[in-house]
C-alpha cells in the first residue's frame, strides 16, 4: 500500500467561465496559472509559489446535461481505482465516471458517497505522488470538511474504505456533533451532518490564509462573496466560507483575525 493511499492529494474547480474563474482566484490568493498541456483536455494548473495547488477546468458535456453547478472536488490517492471504485458501490455511494486514465497522468474515477457528496479516487503514475505542502502553507488547502447527509454514517464509509481515524469530537448543540478525522498523522478535516436548509452533500475546502479579515476583502475585491463572514472555531483559528463569480463555494482558513 503506497503511503499516499486514502489521503487527500489534488483538488480542482470546475466552472462555466474559466477565464474569469482564473482571474478571480489570482487576484483573491495571488496566485498563478498556466495550461497543463492536456492535449484536447482545457485543463489550467493553479500554483502557490513554485508548488501547485489545484486545477481549473470547464465543466465536462455530460455533467452540464445534469446542472452540476461549478465545484471544488477533492482527489483521494487509492491503490486501485477500479478495485475501489466497485468497493465504493458495495458500501452505497454511486459511480459518476470512469474509471479511466488520464493520458501521462493517471487512472481516476468521479464518486460520491451514499448521501451524494461527490468526490474523486486517483492513482498516479509517478510513485512519488504530487508535493504536499506544510498543513499551514498559505494558498493551500489546510481543512477538508463533510457536509453529510449523515454524519455517523459518513465517517462510517469513508474509515471503512479508507481507514480514517476518529480524532477530536466537538459537541456544536443543536447542529450536533463536529468528527474530526485523521488520514495518518494529525487531523487534515472534519465530518458533521449538513444544516436542514442545505439542498445537498458536499464537501468544502477550506485554504490558508495568513490573516482572516486581509483574505476576505481580497475575496471581496476580486468578485467573490462570503457566505459565512468570519468566525473563531474552537482551535483558536478563523475561518470564512465564500463563493467564487460563477458559484464554487471554498472556505478560509487563518490563525488570526
């Protein structure tokens, strides 16, 4: 088992307007963007300085024929996509897509758990995987969190795939309980059952930020809006949650207001 399986290794944003989408999120993180040379894929890399941090790329044909709105999506590495893909199924979730290859990158399929929360399993050609940053690099992912259908029954599917461990369990009252989770090491996210008012499951990506309130405005100011205005969670950090022009929602993640 490759010390990647189960983890979170790739996250990208599929939108109806990637040159807006790509200039919004330069102007909100600073950061850049070049083609990734995909052949007749449109597929834009985003980086932090000289690492990546995710992808760009128009909604596919057959996922505008089901009004997929525009998303985040997370990739979590696997062993063996066609092998987890059917384990998927077993344990409820559905199949989207695939399995199939992405020509000099990979073989991957699109997912979803059994209350629709979508997500993608990878395995990478190159062993080596791509480079992951420190948990508190700026521009970078720094929290993955569930908005379940059912929280019990989604940590349930995804530490019996994937082996995830319970970390801390925060008692929020009436919204119920909030699971942090581990993939190896410290906790990299946590699962809670979604708010009655959500249409859906779905998973958010929350990216570091130096400071709370400079990240906002710099949302503000690109085009963004902010859907949860800043709050302190109880590690001590700040956390915002915002929607991209065409309607990706991400979070913020920073250690100070």
């Amino acid at each position: 088992m490759s010390q990647y399986h189960g983890k979170f290794i790739w996250y990208d944003v599929m939108t109806t307007d990637t040159r807006a989408a790509e200039s919004f999120y330069r102007k909100a993180f600073g950061w850049s963007a070049k083609d990734a040379g995909a052949g007749g894929r449109p597929y834009t890399l985003f980086s932090a300085g000289s690492v990546d941090v995710g992808g760009l790329m128009p909604i596919p044909d057959e996922a505008k024929k089901k009004d997929v709105p525009p998303c985040w999506t997370g990739y979590i590495a696997v062993d063996d996509v066609d092998g987890y893909a059917a384990r998927v199924k077993k344990a409820g979730g559905r199949l989207h897509r695939g399995p199939e290859d992405i020509p000099g990158v990979g073989r991957y399929a699109v997912v979803a758990d059994p209350h629709g929360a979508v997500f993608i399993i990878m395995k990478g050609n190159s062993a080596e995987g791509p480079p992951q940053p420190a948990p508190d690099a700026p521009g970078h992912v720094g929290w993955r969190e569930l908005q379940a259908g059912d929280g019990k029954a989604a940590f349930a599917f995804y530490s019996g795939l994937f082996g995830w461990k319970k970390a801390d369990a925060i008692d929020m009252g009436k919204a119920g309980v909030y699971q942090t989770f581990s993939t190896g090491g410290g906790p990299v996210g946590g699962i809670m059952t979604k708010v009655p008012e959500a249409p859906w499951a779905f998973w958010l990506y929350y990216f570091n930020a130096e400071a709370i309130d400079d990240a906002v405005a710099r949302v503000r100011s690109a085009g963004g809006r902010i859907a949860l205005e800043p709050v302190r969670v109880p590690t001590g950090q700040w956390i915002a949650q915002c929607i991209d022009p065409q309607g990706a929602m991400f979070g913020l993640l920073a250690p100070k207001r």
